[in-house]
C-alpha cells in the first residue's frame, strides 16, 4: 500500500433505520471490523474508523476485555476494512484507553491486503456540537456468531454490515448521569445491533462525529436508543502511532498531526482541553 492519504466526508448514503449494507467497499476501507483471535477461537468484537495513517478509533468496551491478554502475547488484534475488489488488514500495535469517556485510539500497523489501494481513506472529523433534532448515522458490523471456532483449517470470519439512522434526542456536554454514561455523549432515537460499537457516526453533512457507544438493548438483541461518544475528548489525548515508519516522530495527538494527515474541522474549539487523569496506555 502506498502511503498517499486522502481525507473524506461520509461516503455512503444516508438511509432510514436500520439497514444492512451490500457494497462492503463504500466506505473504501476507512470503516473497519475488529476482531480478535487466540488459541481456540477469533472473536468479532466490534467496529472502528481510520482517521490518520495508522489510527483507528474505537469505543474502549470493545477492547478493554482483550487488552491483557494480547499484551502477554496470548491473543491478537487485527482490524480488516473493506475496499474495491479486496480487503485490507491491520495488527493493532498499541491501544490507549480512557475509561472517563469510554474512548480508545488504536496505533495500527499495515498488515497487508488483497487488492491495492491508491490511498489510505479517513474520516474528516467534526469538533462541533449537534442539536436536538439534527440527524446521525451510525455505521458498523455484526459477526454472524458469537465466536468462530479453530480447526484444522483457517477461520473464515462472517459479519453483517450495517447502517442505522436516527434524530437526536439529547445532547450531553459533560455527561448524562453519574452511574451509567459519566462522559459526553449524544442520545439517538435509532436502532442499532452488538458489534457496531465503536464504528463511525456521521452528521448529516458527512462529518465524523463520533464513535457507536451503548444503548438500551430490547428482547430482540437490539439496541434502542442508541448513545455516540463524541470523538473531540480525545483529540489531545497523547499516544504513540507507529505506521507508515518514519512519519510520526514518539507520542503526538491527532491535534498535532499535520492536517492533511487528521483532518480536524474547527480545530481551536478544543484547544486547551487537557489529558484526563486515569488514562493509560
């Protein structure tokens, strides 16, 4: 893969409900599925969206249960997006977490593909607040089982992929109680399913606003509403990306980064946020 970066607004259509998605590809590889994999069985836990060369961001439940063991060598992390005529697969190489607001910033190294891409595609990130009645979409995948079992032979992984619309509700700047979400987060009349957790959500004008939280789950093993986490609390957030070599020069944010490498709209609304006590790396 060569590293020519392009930043891009929302690439698929806006739809009513919730809807499952036949061109994998639309999203051109900047929506990815993360699973994880040991001894025994690979397991799809979630979603995630590219937005700089080598970062994915994600919702931290979809990782904090694997953290241990792929740190001790016993599990793996990869992340595979989907483009024309192929896949394209990343190793997840570091993961930050923040357990104040359910955030995580996966550093990805390019693990190989099936077709080539001229461009690694990212999400254009918004730092603005949505109003009450404004629409977001939530996008992401199901794995069609709970956990895919190792033979002999190569595990072949299937999920579902989805769209999923709806008007919000609420808006939290700081949080929405002190129990459940103790961070900001957006209130969404829609539906979503498990495994769209941390997959993109995108205003009405194709922006990156944030990442598929948690919600109310129903009897049908839906979930309605549906909370997004902003992405601006972690924008100053300092981690360590490693791909492509060279480029990043030790710990950055995604503020710091060039802008043709994170695009940022309105980048000074967070400026002079500060790294929140109790993150780790």
């Amino acid at each position: 893969m060569r590293a020519r970066f392009a930043t891009t607004l929302c690439p698929a259509r806006p739809t009513t409900g919730l809807t499952a998605f036949v061109d994998w590809d639309v999203f051109d590889g900047l929506l990815l599925m993360v699973y994880f994999g040991n001894e025994s069985y690979d397991r799809i836990e979630g979603s995630a969206v590219m937005v700089a060369p080598g970062v994915a961001l994600s919702a931290a439940h979809v990782m904090e249960e694997w953290i241990a063991a792929v740190t001790q060598g016993k599990a793996g992390c990869m992340l595979t997006g989907f483009v024309k005529g192929g896949q394209t697969y990343w190793r997840a190489v570091g993961i930050r977490v923040d357990a104040e607001t359910d955030l995580a910033i996966i550093s990805l190294e390019f693990a190989g593909e099936t077709a080539k891409s001229k461009a690694v595609r990212l999400a254009h990130v918004t730092t603005r607040t949505p109003e009450v009645g404004g629409e977001l979409m939530f996008c992401g995948f199901r794995g069609t089982r709970a956990r895919f079992e190792k033979g002999e032979k190569d595990v072949e992984l299937a999920a579902t992929g989805y769209f999923s619309t709806g008007k919000i509700t609420a808006v939290y700047t700081t949080m929405r109680d002190r129990g459940l979400y103790r961070w900001p987060c957006y209130e969404v009349d829609c539906i979503t399913r498990g495994g769209m957790s941390g997959g993109p959500v995108f205003d009405s004008e194709g922006y990156l606003i944030g990442v598929c939280g948690s919600g109310m789950d129903t009897s049908e093993g839906e979930t309605t509403p549906t909370y997004a986490w902003p992405t601006w609390p972690c924008l100053l957030q300092p981690f360590r990306p490693i791909w492509p070599r060279g480029m990043y020069a030790g710990a950055t944010s995604l503020l710091e980064m060039k802008r043709q490498h994170c695009a940022v709209e309105r980048p000074e609304a967070v400026r002079g946020n500060q790294p929140l006590e109790g993150s780790s790396e």
